[in-house]
C-alpha cells in the first residue's frame, strides 16, 4: 500500500472515529455519572472479548501444529 493511500485510510478513519466520540460527547456529556457506572463493565467486555480472541488464536496454532505432524 502506498503512502497516500494509507495516509487518506488512516485520516478518514481517524475523522470518522472523532466525529463519533465528539457526538456522543456532546449528546451523553450532562450525563457523565451514567456513562461512569456502565464504562467499567464496558470495560470487563472488551477485555473477555480480548481474551476469548487470544485463546481462540492459541488453540488454533495449536491445532494446526499437532495436525502438520502426523504422517
């Protein structure tokens, strides 16, 4: 990929993403102490999600190597 094109994927991305935490910054931003409550179990998904990738990504490398060996 060439540098402008990863250059223009890379600003658009990070507009759009902007965009979308500034709206919702505005929209939630009287509300902080019910954003508060729910961030932290957010939080809790994002790290089982996370995690769930790592063991599915192990467990995967681990199959295809066990299978490569046998005759």
């Amino acid at each position: 990929m060439s540098l402008v094109t990863f250059s223009l994927f890379t600003v658009a991305g990070s507009g759009l993403w902007n965009s979308l935490l500034i709206g919702l910054g505005a929209l939630l931003g009287t509300q902080f102490e019910l954003v508060n409550q729910y961030s932290s179990v957010l939080n809790y998904i994002v790290y089982a999600v996370i995690a769930g990738i790592i063991i599915w990504l192990i467990v995967r490398r681990l199959r295809r190597g066990s299978t490569s060996t046998r005759p």
